[in-house]
C-alpha cells in the first residue's frame, strides 16, 4: 500500500494536474429513484416505482428529495439519505392514502389531501411545499413540508395542504388557473405560476401572507386578465411549462410552445395586470421568433419544460424534444437575445439529440423539471423512462504539459586551435533552463555562468581538450553540445 500511494505521488507529480469539479458534457448519472437500475423503465403505483414523473425538488435544510410523480396522482419525499440511494423507498406520498396507491383525487372528489396529475414542484424558504395541481387546476401549498408525519396506518399517507390558489373552478380571472404546470418562489416572497392552459405566468407577491382563493397580483404573457390565447413576441407565451425565480429578482420561463426561455429583469415589477414584457430570449434567435427546430445545436431548444439556475450560474434548460439537457455559461445571464449552450447532458454532443435506443445512465426520454441538490448536484425528471437521475459534480483531472527537455548551443565553431592556457567560450540554451554546466575531458563538470546565455573560463591543457556543455532543467538535460580546442 506504501509502495503504490508514493507511486500515485509520483505520477501526479511528474505529469501535473489541475483540478476542478462541475457537471460535465455527457456525464453518468450516480444515482436513480424510480427504478432498480440504470437501464430499467418499469412503471406501477408501488412506493419504489414512478410512472411518467415530471417534478423534483430539494430542500437545502434537510436534504430530503420531493418527487412529483404525476401519473400516480402524488408527490414522493425521499429522506436524505434515500435519495442518495438507487431504488430507494419514499417516507410519504402527498395526494395519495400511502405510498402504494395512486388514483387521481384517491378515486373520489378534489380535496386537501388528493393530487391529480400534479407536475412541477418547489420549495420556498419558510419549507413550504407548493405543488401544481395541473388537473385540479389549482396550487397546494403545504407547510414544513419536509418534517411533517404522514398519516395512515403505515405512516406514509400525505399530509392536508393548509392554503389553495386557483379554484373554486377552473378560468382565466386572477384568482382562476387552467392546468397550472410549474411553480417558484423567489427570495422576495414572490410565488410564481405557470398557467399553462391560460398561455401566462401569474405572481402572487407577499405570498407568506396570502390565504386561499387569493388573487394574483399580476402577470405576464398576456395583455389583461381575462386574455388567454397563446401567441408569441415579447410580452406574450404559448404553453409555459417551467419557471426558474432568482436570487437577483429575475424571472426565466419555460416558454413551451414558443421553444425558448423568456428572462424577466426586476420580474416582480414588471408583472402587472396588463402583462410585461420580456428582455431576452434563450433558444431562438429573438424575441419575435418562435420556430421549432429539427437541427439539434447550441443555439435552439425544442418544446422546453423547465429551467433552473444553479449556483455557478449556469442556466440548465430541459430541452424535452430533443431528449437532452442545455447548459448555458454565467455570460447568458447578461445575455444578448439567442445566447449558446456550452454543455449537455443526455447527449453525447451539443450536436446531438433525438431519442434514445434504450434507457442509461447517461440518457433521457423526455427530460422534465430540473432542481439543484447537496454539493451541486442536479435532480433531473425523465418522464419518458419514469425515474428521476441525479447528477453530481465530477472532478475533472486535466493533465498538465511537461516542461519541454531545454537545449544548449555553443557559439562559433566546434574545433578551436589556441596557445593560451584558458579561453572563454559562451553559448545559449532554450526551454525551461535553471542551470548550465560543462566539462573538460573526465573532469567533474562546473557551473557556467548564466543559463539562457552563458559563458565558462575553461582551462586548458596542452593538445586535445574535448569540451562537453549541458543544460539543466524541470523537462530534463539537453542533449550535450561538444567542442574541441586543441592548445599549442
């Protein structure tokens, strides 16, 4: 064990490395919930199962995972510790009586403690959780989410949620939705809603102090309240899926049905009752343009599900057509209009996209929500393979070039004929040099003077003196430069 540490020591100190942690282009997958395996996709209402799951969410505070499992009609909590863990049991299940049924509103009416086909999910700062109760069309909210009982004789019953936004019935007024798909909460307080069926995004500022059936109290992507066709440009949406709130106070949605990601700056200012209007544009070349694309590239989304900003300010953005994962760098945040992606997931290239033959840990069918996990971490929904993939930060090991072996010249010729009893001869060396030394025939060698122009007193004796010059340095010793003085 001795002998192969100090080898590794060795190595990693002879080629040099640098190191540095990040999700990269292509990476695995460490970990899956939904499944048993990697490559298995097997879908059912038993409590280790998922079945076409669209939402994930982690609480910072505990480390527990919150799945939306949207065909089973119920969000999943994971400890900590489970969702580290590959086939991993949930603790509870919101929406359902336990953690092995799944029926839309538990086979009866719409109530506190029933989910139907719920997708996107997030948790606030108080430890709400707020789930978009898409067929419900409403918002639940529930509070301590991470540490509350479930209920039943198992103990994995979901608990009541205590506040409800949308109904009493589905519309296109301030207190109404339409098959909500996403939700966020900024730092401000502020709840956003993706009203996908009312083609807008609504905002509920001061949500800590709002009660059910609250108003919003603005919106974006439509131009009143009562408006609810989906149309593109900058102040108008087509189907938004998928929110992202930000520490700054910016808004990124998921414009779906337009294939780009909108960014709101100061969003909560610029939702009001007649709209807003969006500043830039991911996925498409402006803010006019809304064409899908067939090309999968660096610059074009395809039917976009969400969007998530992690703490590298890299902006994920789930391309769900075309079965991947685009990472734009911390310069998109500043961006000009069609910005590019520099990484992906689920593909092996920024070029690549399309679906995929059979199920891995480093593929998607249908990526959905994206939320941030411990130490950089990224959950990622795949709906289409009913399991969620968490991706962590690997650390990328980037050899670094060794010193280039330095070399040495002797100026003039390299036969000298002299009667002086010492001479100065100089030269040069290339490359990385630290030192440079010389000898006469088989004496021990000296130091010369200098490095990259150096010079030596040699002394001479009578007749054939063979002169040897060597540069030293990190890359190795210089082939030798020779010299011959013959002293009469």
């Amino acid at each position: 064990m001795k002998n192969s540490t100090l080898l590794l020591a060795a190595l990693v100190g002879a080629i040099g490395l640098a190191r540095g942690a990040s999700i990269q282009t292509y990476q695995p997958a460490d970990v899956v919930l939904g499944q048993v395996d990697f490559k298995s996709m097997a879908q059912d209402d038993k409590s280790t199962y998922l079945a076409g799951p669209v939402g994930v969410a982690s609480d910072p505070a505990t480390g527990k995972v919150f799945v939306s499992d949207s065909d089973n009609n119920r969000v999943l909590r994971f400890s900590s510790m489970a969702a580290a863990q590959s086939g991993a049991e949930p603790e509870i299940a919101f929406g359902q009586k336990n953690s092995n049924s799944g029926h839309a509103n538990q086979g009866g009416a719409a109530g506190a403690n029933t989910l139907s086909a719920p997708r996107a999910i997030t948790l606030d700062a108080q430890g709400r959780l707020w789930v978009a109760d898409s067929a419900n069309n409403r918002v639940l909210g529930f509070e301590h989410a991470a540490g509350v009982q479930g209920t039943g004789p198992d103990g994995t019953g979901g608990p009541a949620a205590t506040i409800v936004l949308g109904q009493p019935t589905a519309g296109s007024a301030l207190d109404r939705m339409y098959l909500p798909a996403a939700v966020a909460v900024g730092p401000d307080d502020t709840l956003w809603v993706a009203d996908y069926g009312n083609n807008r995004v609504l905002c509920f500022k001061n949500i800590s102090s709002k009660t059910t059936g609250s108003p919003a109290t603005g919106l974006l992507g439509q131009p009143g309240a009562n408006a609810d066709q989906g149309a593109t440009g900058p102040a108008r949406m087509n189907g938004p899926y998928g929110l992202c709130a930000d520490a700054a106070g910016r808004l990124w949605v998921a414009d779906s049905g337009n294939s780009r990601v909108l960014r709101f700056t100061d969003a909560a200012a610029t939702a009001t009752v007649n709209g807003g209007t969006a500043d830039a544009v991911i996925g498409q070349p402006g803010l006019s343009a809304s064409a899908g694309s067939d090309t999968f590239d660096d610059a074009h989304v395809n039917l976009c599900t969400s969007v998530y900003l992690d703490a590298e300010d890299t902006l994920w953005v789930s391309d769900y057509a075309g079965y991947r994962v685009l990472g734009f760098p911390a310069a998109a945040l500043a961006l000009a209009s069609g910005a590019r992606a520099t990484r992906v997931i689920g593909q092996p290239g920024l070029g690549s996209g399309g679906a995929p033959a059979s199920p891995s840990e480093r593929n998607f069918s249908h990526p959905w929500q994206i939320c941030g996990g411990p130490g950089g971490s990224l959950f990622i929904a795949d709906q289409g393979y009913n399991r969620v993939l968490r991706f962590s930060p690997t650390e990328i090991v980037v050899p670094v070039p060794a010193p280039a072996v330095p070399t040495v010249k002797i100026t003039g010729k390299k036969n000298l004929t002299t009667t002086k009893p010492k001479l100065t001869i100089k030269g040069k060396a290339t490359g990385q040099v630290t030192s440079v030394t010389y000898r006469i025939g088989s004496k021990p060698a000296k130091k010369a003077k200098g490095t990259a122009s150096w010079s030596i007193q040699a002394a001479l004796k009578p007749g054939k003196n063979k002169l040897t010059v060597t540069a030293h340095g990190p890359g190795g010793d210089s082939a030798p430069a020779r010299l011959t003085v013959i002293r009469k």
